[in-house]
C-alpha cells in the first residue's frame, strides 16, 4: 500500500506525480481516460504542415511566480511570446486588452494618458458602488460604450448566458490601460514551450518510479489499491453526482487549411453576437521562430457541457455554488483523497496557477504524512 495512484495526466497530476517520486520513497501510477498526456494543454504536430497544434485551445505560459517559471522550464525550453489579441467588430480591429490605443482609436480622440483616465472616469458609471455582477463591475470600471463594443457580446457567447449571472471575479483578470502597453498579461514571465506542452509533461513523467497508463478511466474501486490518490478529474464526478451536475463550457472548433498567411497575427477575439464564433486562432503564429507554407486556421465556439464533452470553464453560477458547498463538504470527510486542478477544485485557473497549487499540495502532503498529521484535501477558493 505504498503507491500512490494519481488520477489525471495533465499538469496537475504531473507536477503531482514528480514531487512525490522526486521526494519520497512512494511508487505513483498515473491514469487518464484520455489517449494522450498533457490533458486540455495536449499539443502535437501537424503531419502535413508541421505547425505545432494546441489540440484543446492555444495556451500561452505566463507567471509571476520565479519558482513556477524555474519549475518548468526544467522540462523544456521556452520562447518569449507576448499575447496582443486583437477585437475585430463593425467599426474596426481594435487593440486587446483595452489600452490607450484602443480608446483613441474608438472614440475618435487623440488623449494623453491622464487625459483618457479622466474621460473614462466620466463614462463610468459611479452609482454602482460595490458590483454584485460581471456587468456591474464592467459598467463600474468603463461605461456602457466599451463594454457593449468589447465585453458584452463575447462574453454571452462563451459564458452561454447574461453576463450580469456571472461572478465579479472573471472581469477582474481583464485590463484597462491607459498606456500603449497592450501585452494582455501583466506577468514578469511569459512564453511558448519550444518543443510543445506535451513533451513537457512527457519528461515531468519520466521517472523510475512513475508509471503512466493512458486509455484508462478512473473508477473508485482502485483506491483500496492505493495509499493515497490525487483527483484532477471533476469533482461532482468523483461524488456520482449526489447533488447534481455543476456546470460547465465546453469548446468545439473548425479548422481550414490554406497557404500563406490568413490572419496575420495568432489571435482574434469577435466581440459581436452577430457572429456566432468567439474568437479565430492561427496556431503557425504562435511559433514565430519557425516558416511554414501552409497554415491552419481554427474557429472557435462555445457551448453548454453535455454528457461526453470535454469540460473547460467552471461557470459557477448560483445553483453551482449551492452544489459546490455541498461537495466540498464531502470532499472533506475523504481521508485519503486529495483533489487538485481546474475541474477537482471546480475553479477557472491558468496553468502557472495549477503547477503552483500542485506544488504546495505535494510539499503539504509530504510533510503531513512524515509527522502524521492530517493529510490535505486540496484548494477549493
């Protein structure tokens, strides 16, 4: 009973797997019900162009954190990469994340920083005093004009409903600038692995003492074959749904090849609800570094999670957040299962957020279980 089963081979469950067999003397098996490592971050290249697909969305690595950054690139080489999406409306392609440019470019003026600071302060809507909602917060922050041209429509679009039943916290990871500054990430580090996210996870895995079993979909009678298991699947799942389902987004695409060059740049975001797609991605953009003769150009779409669709976004709507409290309850009372990442903790995070989770968790883990304390059921806020 010393092996550890992790459930899950994406970064969670890697990070997981690593710091345990770096660090302990227990065995861990790695399962997932998919065919692949890396989970939602799987890439791989394409046979006919040679472009390195983001199978699951295009991922670009950003952090704060120097442990993180230091962490990863342990398993492969990074370039730099600064994400400068682009909003392409009626009126125009505007410059994301909303930034000096873009308020000049869309009202028609030619503000100085401070300038475009006080003019958006006017625009603002100041009765609302503490925001309950996306769209509270969102009027609150830049008045009507920008947030209808920019956020309303994209955001009902991928939410699938009002932006006005979603929580504050989604608008608070968006910036407003008053400078030309348009990289979307404000993180001291930002990249695209070289090699691919997969390749990565393939060499976090690549221990002696780390078993991996892809094809493999996790049921609950194999933890009376383990000392202890970390849960990355969803967690209402893990639970058989007692409560009900909680919701999710999932994505579906279309991909068009061509030659040359489509779009010209790796990302646009179609604020409008006249277009049913979200946003358009041209994966050859993201290795820069690299020529290609052809390309592939992904439309991407959102819609509710049913049965059998791959799970992205944790809506975490009202009805969610009675089922969650119930579940976390739950999920405490389980002795000797820990749950992690973006669907076992029901949160919407980044990666640097699942590899810095996963990291404190194995470290808390392991020093619980050397001074028999109680072990660590995961992060749920």
């Amino acid at each position: 009973m010393d092996r550890i089963l992790v459930v899950g081979a994406g970064f969670a469950g890697a990070v997981i797997a690593r710091e345990i067999a770096d660090k302990t003397d227990h065995k861990v098996l790695v399962i997932d019900r998919r065919d692949h490592l890396a989970g939602n971050c799987h890439t791989e290249r394409d046979q006919e162009t040679g472009i390195m697909l983001h199978k699951y969305g295009a991922h670009i690595f950003h952090t704060g954190n120097l442990e993180v950054w230091s962490y990863i690139r342990r398993f492969g080489e990074f370039m730099p990469f600064i994400n400068r999406p682009k909003a392409i409306t009626d009126t125009g392609v505007y410059s994301l994340p909303i930034n000096l440019h873009t308020i000049n470019q869309f009202f028609g003026k030619k503000f100085s920083p401070k300038e475009a600071e006080e003019f958006i302060k006017i625009k603002a809507d100041s009765s609302i005093e503490n925001p309950k909602n996306f769209e509270e917060q969102a009027l609150k922050f830049m008045g009507a004009e920008l947030y209808k041209a920019f956020f309303y429509g994209y955001t009902k679009k991928h939410w699938g409903c009002e932006p006005k039943e979603l929580p504050v916290s989604i608008l608070k990871r968006l910036p407003l600038r008053f400078s030309y500054n348009d990289n979307y990430y404000s993180s001291t580090y930002q990249g695209i692995p070289v090699d691919g996210y997969t390749k990565i996870v393939e060499r976090m895995l690549d221990h002696s003492s780390i078993d991996v079993s892809l094809d493999t979909p996790w049921e609950k009678s194999m933890q009376t074959e383990f000392a202890h298991t970390f849960y990355s699947g969803p967690l209402d799942a893990y639970f058989d749904d007692q409560f009900g389902s909680l919701s999710y987004r999932t994505l579906y695409w279309e991909a068009v090849r061509d030659n040359g060059d489509v779009l010209g740049h790796p990302a646009h975001n179609f604020p409008s609800l006249d277009v049913k797609h979200t946003r358009r991605r041209e994966h050859k953009h993201y290795e820069y570094w690299r020529e290609f003769e052809k390309t592939i150009v992904f439309t991407e779409f959102s819609k509710e999670a049913e049965k059998g669709d791959e799970l992205y976004y944790p809506k975490r709507l009202a009805n969610d957040k009675t089922r969650l409290s119930d579940y976390i309850t739950l999920a405490k009372n389980e002795e000797k299962t820990s749950f992690m990442g973006r669907l076992g903790t029901y949160r919407y995070l980044d990666m640097h957020r699942v590899i810095e989770e996963s990291l404190q968790l194995a470290n808390e883990w392991i020093s619980a279980q050397a001074e028999g304390c109680p072990l660590p059921i995961g992060k749920f806020s």
